[in-house]
C-alpha cells in the first residue's frame, strides 16, 4: 500500500495490540484487562485487502453495479462495521454489506496512473473572418450614449491572407432580427430644437379674452344684457 496510509497501518496495528496477548498482563490482552471479557476477532479481516461493498444508492437500474471495489483499512470504533476506502474517488467509507477478496490486492500504480483520455477540444471560427462586434454598455443618466449596434474594423494580420488589406466589413448581431436602434444624446436634442420665446403675462390674460367682453367697470355697468 502506499506510504499516505501510515496512520490507518498504525491505528489497525493498535487495534490488534489490544486484542493480542501481552507478558506484561499474564497472558491476557490489554481488552481482557480493561472489559473483563475476551475479545471476538472473527470479524477481522487481511489489512489492505480487496472488499466489495454494497450500492446503496437508490433507484438502481437493471445494469447497474451492485457492489463497488474498495480497500480494507480496519474495523470503525464504535461500531461492528468495517472501515474502507475507494481509491476510484479518494473517499472513505464505512458498510457493514461487504464481501472479502482476502487473497487479493489493489493494484495501487494503475490507479494512480489511470487518467480520462479525453478528446482534444478546440473552437475554431465557422465562418472564418476577422470581424469583430463590440457591444456598448448603457447607462441610466448618461447624456453622451451612442452604443454602436454595429462595428466596422479591420484586423491586419499576417495570419489571415484571404482578407484584402483595404476591405471593411460590417457584422450584425445574429441574435437580432430587428434594425439598429439609434440613440440620440442630450446635446444633439439641444442643438436640435428651437427655443419656445416666453410671453408676457398681462399679454397672455389679454389672448384668453374675448372681443364682446368689456374691459372696464364702466363698460360692463352700460351694457344691457
């Protein structure tokens, strides 16, 4: 096994000291001394061994593995089950539904050297052309905004020979299938409207009066209704 699983190594190699017999207490194991009763070791198994533990997950399918490959680290404290690690996934894990293969090993440098071999991934351009869209952001409040709908540029590059150096091309959104929006800033509306000449507002009371009304006290006791 590897030399990351010294602790597991020591803390099984402790687990079995307790249950061995010692001089030191007269033939009798350090668990005998401290529980007043034999140990039970039918349920250890070859440290490092292979050991198939059961797919709990639910909603197997008809093909599905039942059992999953693992290795035997030693018995969890605490409890009756077995304590056992899944190199496929670096975890460990801790079952009581588990079938021994104590003749047989895990193969650690084929797991360690077992890597997906993936395809290579790469993007290339379908259509194959040097322009570029460039997308202007909006903001509320701002009076200069003109966000181009459009871009023209010409990218001049030894890498691409089928552009002409003198041609420009135009490139829209193909996400749109409206025309661009034009946006008008603040001092082009300025620049654009004529000012509204204020009148006077004895001159505005006048405009509102009719010609039949009188306009004095005099002229309105004489008139007859």
């Amino acid at each position: 096994m590897p030399a990351r699983f010294w602790g597991e190594a020591v803390r099984h190699a402790v687990y079995l000291l307790n249950r061995l017999p010692t001089k030191a207490l007269g033939d009798r194991t350090p668990f005998e001394a401290w529980m007043g009763r034999k140990p039970h070791l039918a349920h250890l198994r070859v440290f490092g061994c292979v050991a198939y533990v059961k797919n709990t997950t639910p909603h197997l399918k008809k093909l599905d593995d039942r059992s999953s490959p693992m290795v035997y680290l030693g018995v969890e404290e605490g409890c009756k089950a077995h304590r056992l690690f899944d190199p496929m996934h670096g975890k460990l894990q801790v079952s009581r539904d588990v079938v021994f293969q104590e003749n047989s090993e895990w193969t650690w440098t084929a797991s360690a050297n077992h890597e997906e071999n993936l395809p290579e991934f790469m993007v290339e351009d379908a259509l194959d052309t040097d322009e570029v869209i460039v997308v202007a952001d909006i903001e509320a409040g701002t009076e200069d905004v003109a966000p181009p709908a459009t871009a023209m540029v010409h990218m001049t590059g030894a890498s691409s020979p089928s552009t002409s150096s003198s041609s420009t091309h135009t490139t829209t959104s193909p996400d749109s299938h409206e025309g661009p929006v034009r946006f008008r800033s603040i001092a082009d509306i300025y620049a654009n409207t004529e000012e509204v000449v204020g009148i006077d507002e004895e001159e505005n009371e006048v405009m509102l009066m009719m010609s039949e009304e009188p306009t004095c006290y005099q002229e309105a006791a004489t008139e007859a209704c």
